[in-house]
C-alpha cells in the first residue's frame, strides 16, 4: 500500500476506537449533546467511509488491471475526508450554522472525488496509451518476407520466446515432452491450465528448472511433428530475442516503464526474474497477476519503492 491508502485504514481504525469510547460513555453517563453525533459519524464517516476509500483504492485497480486515473486525488482526498469530518462534529452544536454546512459540504466533495476516481478507473478505457502503443508497434508488426519451407522439411515455429502456454495449447502432445524433462506439475490438468494463463516463455521455464535450452526445444519440435525453425535456440540478445519487440509495450533494448506489465517484462528480459523474485518471492512466476499488473501496482502491493524497483530491473536488463 502506498502512504494515503494505508493512512485512509489507519484513520478508519482511529475512528473506530473513538466511536466505541464515545458508544461507553454515552452508556454510562447522559453524555453531551454533540456526543452521539461524533458516534455515528465516526462510525460512517470515519471507520466505514474511510476503511471502504483505502480498500478500494488498494484492491480495485488491480481486479480491473489498471492503474488509478488520478492518483493525485488520493492525498487531496484524505485531507478533505478528515477536515470534513473534525469540522463537523466540531461543529455540530452549533446547528444550523456557516460553518457546519461548509464542512458537511467538504465531506461530500471527498466522497465524490472518490466516486469519480474509482468511476473513472473503472470505466474510462486507457485509450492514449493503447494509441501510443499501437504506434509503437506498427513498424514491427510488418516482417520480412521469409521463403516458404521446403515440403521435405516442415518447421515448426517453437522458439524459446514463445510462452510455454502457447506451446500446450497448439501441441497438447509436448505435455509429454514438459514432464519427461523436469516439468513434473504440468502432468496436472488443473496447473497445466493454469500455466497457459500465465506468460512464462520457454527460455523463462529452462532457465528455473535448469534445463538445456537448445536440446528442450528440439525434442518439443520433434514431438510437434516438424524440424525446429531456424536460429530458434539462439541466446536472448541474438536474432531469435530481437524478434520479439514488443510484448504489452516492452521492447527489447528499451527501458522499462512503470507502467509495463510484469509478464511482459520477464518475456522480453528474463534475466530480470531475480529482481522480482528478490522484491516479490518465488510465488510471484505462478500469480496470474503477472498478466495484468504494472510495476506500479506490484510495487504498492508488495509495499516497496517503484523507483528502487525500476532501477533494479533496468540495471538487470543492461539499459
């Protein structure tokens, strides 16, 4: 979580205690006037508005895939809540007053700031960035003409980059293939769809379980039912790696962005896969996250530095 969205849970927990304080006290005594006003509104306003605003900036971004459409609101937001609420029951034997209605009015800005945001987020496609991309990728989506393979030599075009998923899913048979050569759990039927979910690339797979990657992409050729392509065991940083651009916006001798999604990332730099497992442990390679979650997100999940992570991961892809 980053700061304000675990301050929003924090101020929730405040105003939880000071509702069950002034919930006893009100029980054991007549109480002040202004006391069951700050009760139920540090209970609404303060515990269950405030726990509700850090949770759902939290979680639902994630479940959506994206980022906040305007995290610089969350701060801003906060504040307003706070003010909003204190100024109230501050306030509040003085009804009807200026400047009661002008802190109640404060409390329903912040509600609809958060409204909008999370509207926002939720709704409005993030059409400028698919645009860039679109852009970006254009030139690359054009490749060279390759002559047709010869009848007496069918190719088939399994190479490293390509996600093991993709591999199943076209060639159920390799499945054999997989666990004969240290790939045990993809005999289950239940992790086996799960992998095809997740964008791991041959290369990515070889180099966790310490398989030889030429040899592995021979035999899965072969139980394919064709020759390997041409160059399709060459390394990461050879022809067959270049050929892979762009995955989700990463390209190959480019930086890494914040806002470039985990699997994506290790497909095109699988030599970053010790700073995420550094930063995010060993579950992080079978999270189904790995297909929709930026490094802004990750970062604020696993509550680390975005900054120290970039870094990180550029210096391991040598840009």
């Amino acid at each position: 979580m980053d700061r304000y969205t675990k301050a929003f849970v924090v101020a929730a927990l405040v105003y939880f205690l000071l509702a069950a304080l002034l919930g006893v006290w009100m029980g054991a005594t007549a109480g002040a006037g202004w006391a069951h006003f700050a009760h139920v509104h540090f209970n609404l306003l303060g515990f269950m508005s405030m726990m509700i605003y850090g949770v759902g900036y939290f979680i639902l971004p994630r479940f959506n895939g994206r980022t906040l459409h305007w995290p610089s609101w969350v701060p801003l937001h906060f504040y307003a809540a706070n003010v909003g609420l204190i100024g109230m029951v501050a306030t509040s034997p003085e009804r009807p007053s200026t400047g009661f209605v002008l802190f109640a009015a404060l409390s329903v800005l912040s509600v609809a700031m958060f409204v909008v945001n999370l509207g926002a987020t939720m709704l409005i496609e993030p059409a400028k960035l698919a645009e860039e991309e679109e852009r970006e990728e254009a030139p690359a989506a054009r490749p060279q003409a390759a002559p047709a393979p010869s009848p007496a030599a069918a190719q088939v075009d399994i190479v490293p980059d390509m996600r093991v998923g993709e591999i199943l899913t076209r060639w159920p048979q390799t499945v054999e293939v997989f666990v004969a050569n240290g790939f045990a759990s993809l005999g289950n039927p239940e992790h086996r769809e799960q992998v095809k979910q997740i964008p791991i690339t041959l290369r990515m797979a070889c180099q966790r379980h310490n398989v030889d990657l030429e040899p592995m992409v021979a035999k899965l050729s072969a139980a394919a039912g064709g020759a390997p392509a041409p160059g399709a065991a060459a390394p990461a940083g050879g022809p067959a790696g270049n050929a892979v651009q762009r995955k989700g916006g990463v390209s190959r001798g480019k930086q890494i962005r914040a806002d470039n999604i985990l699997g994506d990332i290790l497909a095109v730099y699988p030599e970053t896969e010790t700073v995420f497992r550094k930063y995010y442990g060993q579950a992080c390679f079978s999270c189904p996250g790995q297909a929709t979650e930026s490094v802004t997100q990750s970062a604020m999940m696993h509550n680390v530095s975005e900054k120290q992570v970039l870094e990180e991961l550029n210096r391991a892809a040598g840009v």
